[in-house]
C-alpha cells in the first residue's frame, strides 16, 4: 500500500510500521479503527471496574452530578 512501509532489523524481520498520514488521508478512518482495535486488545487483562463504580467515585469527586 502507498505510504506504509515497514521497518526491518538486521536479520530482516519486520519490527515497526511508518504510515505517511497524508498519503493514506482516505483511508483515515479504517486506519484509527485499526489502532483502536491495536489499543483495546493491550488493555484485555487490564482490571475492569464496574461502571456503577465509576459513576459513584465521580460523583463523590465532584465531577458529576
């Protein structure tokens, strides 16, 4: 694809990404679904709290009424 090229280290294995934004502004959106799905999936073990929770702290902070 025009404006993605990958980065290899010395035993050419492809290690990074470089995306030239301008060159794939029409495809903008499908790219930040991508990092969305890329940042959810890090985050799958991460401890969940319960939205009741959530709300509740906010709401004892000041920052929600």
């Amino acid at each position: 694809m025009k404006g993605i090229s990958f980065v290899t280290n010395d035993k050419n294995e492809k290690i990074a990404v470089q995306i030239d934004l301008k060159s794939i502004e029409k495809h903008q959106e499908a790219i930040e679904d991508l990092l969305d799905g890329i940042i959810a999936e890090s985050r799958k073990n991460e401890v969940r709290i319960p939205l009741s929770k959530v709300i509740s702290n906010l709401k004892k902070s000041g920052k929600l009424s």
